[in-house]
C-alpha cells in the first residue's frame, strides 16, 4: 500500500480502526493485540481477510499518526471504504479494543468519541453499543 494511493476494503478499514484505537494511546497492549486478531479469526465479516493484510494496515495506521493531519486521513479512507451498513460494527470493533485492557484512559476516550463523530453513529446507540463492550470485558 502506498500512502499516495492506500486503498482499502471493508475490511481493512475495520482492522485499521481497531489499531488506531490500541495506537491511541502510544502504549499497544498485548490485550489489545490479542482481541483484534481475536475478532480477526472468530467473526463472520472477517471471513475473507488475509492475515497477511495485517502488518501492512499496521504500518499505514502508524505512518498516518505520525502525519500532520494524519487521524482525518485515515478517517477520509475509512469513510470511502466502509459502507453504512457497517459504522456500527465499526465501533462496536473499536469498543471492544479499547475495553480489551480493562481501563479506558483519555486518549482512548477522546478517539472513540470522533469515532462516533465520524462514522455518524447515533448516541444512543453508542451508548449501548459502549454497554455491550463493557459488559463483555468485565473481571470477577
């Protein structure tokens, strides 16, 4: 993928989402790691993604947030890749890497509330959406 030209499938944006999520906030969790590639071989919309697809969206989700401007790029390519139909799984996935740890810190926060803000996800379904991702991640 070159950054002139990346060009994503749905796919892709997903996992790409799920990154900048575990990226946020500078320190990537083993937890997190293993929830993404978790979802990555256990869901139905992942049925057709490459592993190998994996480091290379890695790596452009790392370039653009090193990039000035580099968070509304990757939006711009999530936005012309994802289909409507699937904003909400988007950040359901996005939830589900930031509950992954066990704590939300700001910078994760902040990045999931411009997840809802980009992908025009209603708040109340946000709402339930973050419950469910709570819900799921919770220890005894």
């Amino acid at each position: 993928m070159s950054q002139s030209e990346p060009s994503l499938t749905p796919q892709d944006s997903l996992v790409a989402l799920m990154i900048a999520v575990s990226l946020s906030d500078a320190n990537i969790r083993t937890s997190e790691l293993v929830k993404i590639q978790s979802m990555i071989n256990h869901l139905p919309v992942f049925s057709d993604f490459g592993d190998e697809r994996l480091q290379s969206l890695s790596q452009l989700v790392f370039e653009l947030f090193e990039a000035e401007e580099g968070l509304d790029a990757l939006f711009g390519l999530i936005r012309e890749a994802l289909p409507e139909r699937l904003n909400e799984t988007a950040y359901a996935l996005a939830c589900d890497v930031a509950a992954a740890d066990g704590h939300l810190n700001e910078s994760e926060l902040r990045l999931l509330e411009e997840i809802r803000y980009e992908l025009n996800i209603d708040r109340l379904h946000a709402a339930a959406i973050e419950r469910g991702a709570r819900a799921r991640h919770m220890v005894v």
